[in-house]
C-alpha cells in the first residue's frame, strides 16, 4: 500500500513539473521560432506570414501540450488512458453540461469579445482581411490544440494530483499553474483563467474524463477568435457565398 501511494505521489510530481517544463519551452525556449523557420522555408512566398506565425505557434502548442505528454505518460510511462481521463466516463449522465455549458460558452464569449481589452490577443490569427480558407484554418487548429491542452491539464495533471493528493490539492495545484501559464497573456487573462480552471476541473472530476472540459474551452477559444474578427474594425470578414445551383 505504502508503495502505491509514493508511486501516486511520483507521478502526481512528476506531471507537475512536467507541466512546468513543457510551458517553460513553448513559451521562452525556441519551440515556435523552430517550426516558424521551417514553415518560412517550405510555404510558398504567396501564403501570409502572419498566417505562418499562427500556424508555428499551434503546431509548437500542439506539440508541447498534447504530443509530448501523451508519449510520456501514456506511451513510456504505461499509464492506463482512462487514469488520466481519457474515456468517455460518466459524461453521458451528465449529458446537460455538455450541451448546456458549450452554448453558454459561445453566448458569453461572443458578447465579451466585444470589449477592446480582447483584440490585443485575440484573434491570434492577425490577418487583416479574414477569408473562408482562415476561418477554416483557425478552427482545425484551435480545435486541435485545445483537445492536447486540455488532457495535459484536466486530463494528466488533474487526475493524477486528484488520486495522489485528493481533491482541493489538485484543485490548487491545477488554478495555480493554470493561471502562471497566462501570464504572457496579461493580468486580463490571469484573472479569467481562475473561474474557468475551477469549473473545468469540477466537471473533469465529476465525470471522470477531461472531454467535457474540453468541448466548452473548445467552444471559447474558437468563438473568441471568430467573433474578435467580426467586432474588430480593424480586421475584415470576406466569406464566399456558396451557390445551389
């Protein structure tokens, strides 16, 4: 038993500091400046450089947040997937939030993009003239990175703090490296990612998968982007018409 425990506790640490260091180069390290230069080579010269930029940044994320911990939690250290949430769980019986919070989500995030104090970040896609094609590419890859992001965090790191140190431990531990990840967001975002943590981790708790967390920050994050675009005067939406003939 005694073993067990510290082999809870090791994992629940070492998925901490794994977080920590993930982060650490995604954020300050070259990891988006790496596949930035690639890209640069390898697109034709006609493909927007901020469209580049966006594109380097995910696939960095996608990397760092998703990849990376699922070959090191899932693939070297042989951890069962539904330890670190991913399963379906209990998710169906609480279907209503999966409906529910995702169109309150859309909702809330439509009218707050709204306020200037978003369009410094958002859309993270800085093209000004916004086509089919863009709208496309924001989606795919926003979804992308949120589904990697959201099991690093309210999949791995939250169940395995949850069965090493219980519940308001791992809460802590999960809004604390929550919120230190959005520092180079601003205060702005710091103070939004707190509520939006302790939601995301009651609900992965509830429903023992990190799924539902991740649908409605999903939802956020692409609808933000979007509707940023559309309440920017700086930014223009140029969508083709499809005709039926």
């Amino acid at each position: 038993m005694t073993d067990f425990l510290l082999k809870e506790e090791s994992l629940a640490v070492f998925s901490i500091m794994s977080v920590v260091i993930l982060f650490y180069l995604y954020y300050k390290i070259t990891a988006q400046r790496i596949f930035y230069n690639l890209l640069n080579r390898i697109v034709p010269n006609t493909i927007s450089r901020m469209s580049v930029v966006y594109v380097a940044e995910k696939l960095a994320g996608i990397l760092m947040t998703g990849v990376f911990p699922f070959i090191i939690f899932i693939i070297v250290l042989k951890i069962e997937p539904e330890r670190v949430g991913l399963k379906i769980g209990r998710t169906s019986s609480y279907w209503y939030f999966s409906y529910l919070l995702p169109l309150a989500a859309v909702f809330f995030s439509f009218i707050a993009s709204r306020n200037p104090k978003f369009w410094a970040t958002s859309p993270q896609l800085r093209v000004k003239n916004w086509h089919t094609r863009h709208i496309f590419l924001s989606i795919i890859f926003w979804f992308v990175y949120i589904f990697g992001y959201e099991f690093f965090f309210r999949g791995v790191l939250w169940f395995l703090c949850y069965n090493a140190f219980g519940f308001w431990s791992a809460l802590l531990i999960n809004i604390i490296l929550y919120s230190i990840i959005h520092l180079p967001k601003g205060i702005f975002m710091v103070t939004g990612s707190v509520p939006l943590g302790i939601v995301f981790c009651c609900l992965s708790s509830l429903t023992g998968s990190f799924y539902p967390a991740f649908i409605i920050h999903a939802s956020m994050a692409i609808t933000t982007e979007l509707s940023s675009v559309y309440h920017n005067p700086e930014f223009k939406l140029f969508v083709r018409k499809v005709t039926i003939v």
